[in-house]
C-alpha cells in the first residue's frame, strides 16, 4: 500500500533538511552538506512494513514551481493523500510564496480534494523575540489564503524537538476546539494510519496490565509516534523539565513534550550506536521515582512503558510486552488492510 506525500515550499525553505532527520535518521549538524533539490526528488520510505510514503521532494527554485503549477500539474497533484507545504519564517518573499501556495491549493482541489494539507512554519529557532507575535502573524497571511479549507499548522525548527512537537501549534479549520500540543511529522503520518485509534485504545487496556502510567508506540524506523494509552490532553507544564515522567504523577499532570523529547533522544541514541558499530535493540532505565521499559513490540514498532510504582520489576514488563506481540502484530495488519 503507497501513499503519496508531497513536500512543497519556497527554495532554502527546510523541507530536504526536515526529510533527512526524519527519514534518513540524519543529525542536524549535517544538514548544511545536503545540496538544493533538483525538480523532484521521490523516495519510498517503508513505514509500519506495508506502508510504504511515496514523499515526493519539490526543489522550490521558480523554474520549478511553475512547471509545477503548468506542465506538471497533473502528475504531481494526482493522488496525494497529504500536502506539507513548508514556510521559512524570515522569507523576505512571503507574498510570492503565498502565491505559489495558492496555487498549489487549487491544483490539489482539482486532482486531490480529500488530500489532507499541513504547513509548517520552520526555523522557529531564528525567531529571538516575540516568538508568539510572528506565529500569530503568520498565521493570519495562512488562514486569508486558504480560505475555509480543513488544515493545521505548526512551527518547527530542525535543532530541538520541534520536528516532533510543535513549539506553536494551531488549526485553523472552523468549529475547532482549543488547540493543544501535538507532534507534527508524527500527526501528519497518523493521518495515513486509520484506525490508529484503535491501536490507542488496545495500548490503554495494555497499560492497564502493567499498573503503567502510559504507554507509546513508535514506529521502528523513524520513532515517530503511532499511537499512545492516552486518551485525554494533559495540562502543559514547563518546557524546562528533562524528565520524562509526570511533574506530579498524583494528578496525572504529563510533561507536554514527553513523547518528541523521547523520540529526539532514542534517534540520537541510535546514531550513537551507530557511529561505534553497535546496534540498538531495547532500553532500559530504573530512577528513583519511575521505571522505563523500551523494546520491541512488532516487527515494525517498539514500545516505550513508563511506571512509577515502585514494586512492578521491569522483567515483569519485559514479560506482558512479549505476550502482546501476536496481539499486536494483528491489530497493525488489520490496520494497514483496511487503509488500501
């Protein structure tokens, strides 16, 4: 099963920097080697084993986009299932580039109407001052462009956990609730996943079991987040916590950017591993006041538990991890048959 996902934006915007990170578990000190993308770049990124992201990498060079929006246009509007359109927060060109955005909108309304479209804001990390101000600013050019079209956008930066979550995080399509918090290449690719909730709820039953005060499934490769045993938005704490156990596990209160600083640290972690000729197979961590289990759970995911009674010993997790595999192995390919 392909999904296509096209990543589009202005020349030296971030999108092949973005790219590398996520997919190729690439640290950001070297993306400053990756050259300009030429037309189009597409790979095929195995994700969850039998989805495969078709991501089709747009070189944002003027020539380019409008051969794009002209003698393209069909072949590279057609069968997206998402749109990441990718802005630099300090472009000095805004209005041209929401001209191109315009018109790849109605290029995807033509070819792709049920695509679902994400904007990122990037490079938020060069924003010194009234960080907040610039979003809000930006978002306002975003939400006259696009009109009453369903989308959400976030700001993001390549040199902390941004990538993701989002530092800011707003969608603007009507009726929507009060924003929270979310992970931003994490959200994009659970929206190719359907019955990701269903994952969530058999990770909730499973947290149960092991007395855990929550558990998160990352896909393999990218540790992007999949699913998690939490079903409600936790209260935001402060960003300058480096645990990743609650702040008052008492109340459930939940540090807001636990599962993007996990994910950051794990695919540092591996990169470690990597440069030393080691493999990375399965983590374990006993503090004081909490437990961490990560280990396989299928073929295509691990599985990260944190506990913070005392009493429950990690062979005990190690163990009801090993008796969900089957489990689970059942609910992801049911999931990616019904997506095809």
């Amino acid at each position: 099963m392909k999904k296509k996902v096209l990543l589009m934006g202005a020349s030296g915007s971030g999108k092949t920097s973005m790219r590398s990170i996520i997919f190729s578990n690439n640290p950001a000190s070297l993306t400053s080697r990756l050259g300009a993308t030429i037309d189009v770049e597409q790979n095929h990124v195995r994700f969850l084993g039998d989805l495969i992201l078709n991501l089709w990498d747009c070189g944002g060079q003027d020539a380019f986009m409008d051969s794009y929006l002209t003698a393209q246009r069909a072949t590279i509007f057609q069968h997206v299932g998402v749109l990441i359109y990718v802005f630099d927060v300090e472009s000095r060109e805004m209005d041209k580039d929401l001209d191109y955005y315009r018109e790849c909108l109605e290029g995807l309304r033509q070819f792709s109407p049920e695509a679902a479209v994400f904007l990122l804001i990037h490079k938020m990390d060069l924003v010194r001052q009234a960080r907040q101000e610039t979003f809000d600013a930006k978002k306002e050019e975003l939400q006259d462009v696009s009109g009453d079209l369903n989308l959400s956008v976030f700001g993001t930066s390549i040199y902390d956990e941004s990538l993701y979550k989002v530092h800011i995080c707003l969608s603007i399509s009507k009726g929507d609730a009060e924003p929270q918090p979310i992970q931003a290449w994490s959200n994009i690719v659970h929206t190719l996943i359907p019955n990701a909730n269903i994952l969530s709820k058999h990770l909730a039953t499973f947290a149960q079991a092991c007395s855990a005060t929550e558990v998160i499934l990352f896909e393999r490769t990218t540790f992007l987040v999949i699913a998690t045993s939490s079903s409600t938005s936790q209260p935001a704490l402060s960003s300058d916590s480096d645990s990743l156990e609650p702040e008052n596990p008492a109340t459930g209160s939940l540090d807001p950017t636990r599962y993007e600083r996990t994910s950051e640290l794990i695919k540092s972690f591996k990169h470690s591993c990597s440069r030393v000729r080691g493999e990375f197979h399965s983590l374990e961590m006993e503090l004081w006041d909490f437990t961490a289990v990560l280990d396989e759970m299928t073929r295509n995911t691990y599985v990260l538990i944190i506990v913070h009674d005392p009493t429950i010993e990690t062979a005990a997790l190690k163990l009801n991890i090993r008796m969900a595999r089957r489990k689970f192995e059942e609910l992801q390919g049911d999931s990616l048959v019904s997506a095809s």
